[in-house]
C-alpha cells in the first residue's frame, strides 16, 4: 500500500470535493497550503490555509464575510478531520 504524503493527501481531498468547481484553486508552498474560492465580487472571498510546522497543524477558515476559525492540531489526522469539515463548508459557499 502506498503511503501518500500529508499535501499529497490535501490534494486529493481537494480532487475530490472540488471536482465540479471551476472558481476555487489550490496553492502550494513550503509549508502551507492556500484553497481560495474565486469571487469577482468579493475580493475577501472564501479561503481555507493549512500551515504545517513541526509538530502543529494550523488551520485557518475564512468564509469570505465574517467568520474566521482558526484551529490547532497535534497530528495529521485530526488536522485531516478538520479540513474535511471545512472543506464541507467551503462547498456550501460555493452553491450559494
């Protein structure tokens, strides 16, 4: 069985949720991940970062008006869980 990385498994997840969504796009870097959702009337739109640190999982949800979460996680399977609920959320924006 191949073992996939945590980004590898972030892209995947976002494969899956996303699939049918033309404005939301993925962005990778060292250490953090960006998902934002393209919105040619909100310049603030919908954005979900993962910023990964040694042993910490920041995760920050900004619903694109006036919630913003933000969540710290120990290890990649709660951080896993939370991005999904997230990501969940980030679907509901879109089908506004």
């Amino acid at each position: 069985m191949k073992i996939y990385t945590f980004n590898q498994r972030i892209e995947n997840l976002f494969k899956s949720y996303f699939s049918d969504f033309q404005n939301i796009k993925i962005n990778f870097q060292d250490h953090e991940i960006k998902i934002q959702v393209i919105d040619d009337d909100n310049f603030d739109s919908a954005s979900l970062e993962i910023k990964e640190d040694t042993c910490l999982y920041q995760i920050t949800f900004w619903d694109g008006y006036s919630q913003l979460e933000i969540i710290e996680s120990l290890n990649e399977r709660d951080a896993g869980k939370n991005i999904k609920r997230f990501m969940k959320k980030m679907i509901k924006i879109l089908n506004r």
